[in-house]
C-alpha cells in the first residue's frame, strides 16, 4: 500500500487524495484504494492540508469528508473548483450526511460523485474507479 502524509510521487499513473479529519477512515480508504486500484494515496487530516496539497499537486481523484474542523469540506470543494490543478478532477464526496440537499448542494459546487458513510468497500471502487475512467496521468506543479 502507498500511502503518504505528504508530496505525491510524481512517478505513478494514479493519484488519489484523500481528506478526511479522522485517521482511521484515512487510512481504511487509503488501504482500500492502493490495495484493489493499485493507485497512491495523499492523505490530508485538514481542510487546510488538503487546500495547500490541491493548490499545489494534480490528482486523478479527490475524496472528500464535509463534516470537518475548519473551513470545512464545502469550501474546499468551492477553493478547488476555483482555482487550482484540481479545477476538472473528480472531486467524490464521502459523508455521513444522507440527505438529498446536501447532495444537490455539493454537486452545484462540482462535486462529481457522493458516497455515504459507512461505506460499502466494492461501491466506493466502482465510484473512484469510473469517475478515474479516461483520465490521463496529472501533470505536477510545485515541489
């Protein structure tokens, strides 16, 4: 498993950002992803962490938790769909929030797919795996 607090790797084909304030779910979908779609995982614990990551490095996938300390996982979603390398990547949301508004709210912030926690291992694969389908390899900018 790769899975990394930091940089992306710029040698592999996938990428995958993950952004969530809890370390265990960090690590079980970071765990899931490397394991089945053999990509490299970023992980970001904060919405600050994840901003400066998504400013700075493309990626082929961005998961992201709502439900977080600070400026919370809305905007993040907003600051990437603003402006960053990550205008145009599959941003998929992953929440314990189930309701229909919040769902119609993230995706009219660019959210391209929305997944409710807890999460249903083979679902999310085929989630992160379509919203991947087609994308070529990131190119990255900064460090």
């Amino acid at each position: 498993m790769t899975a990394r607090d930091s940089a992306p790797d710029k040698t592999t084909h996938h990428r995958v950002l993950i952004v969530d304030d809890e370390e265990s779910m960090r690590l079980y979908l970071a765990r899931i992803l490397a394991t089945v779609l053999k990509v490299e995982v970023t992980l970001a614990g904060t919405c600050e962490q994840a901003l400066r990551l998504a400013r700075n490095y493309a990626y082929d996938a961005i998961l992201l938790d709502l439900l977080m300390p600070g400026v919370g996982g809305f905007e993040v979603l907003r600051e990437i769909r603003r402006a960053s390398p990550n205008i145009a990547t599959p941003v998929i949301i992953v929440s314990v929030l189930s309701d229909q508004a919040t769902r119609d709210r993230c995706m009219r912030l660019g959210a391209n797919a929305y997944v409710v926690k807890p999460i249903e291992r083979n679902s999310l694969v085929a989630t992160v795996k379509a919203q991947m389908a087609g994308r070529s390899k990131p190119k990255t900018r900064g460090k």
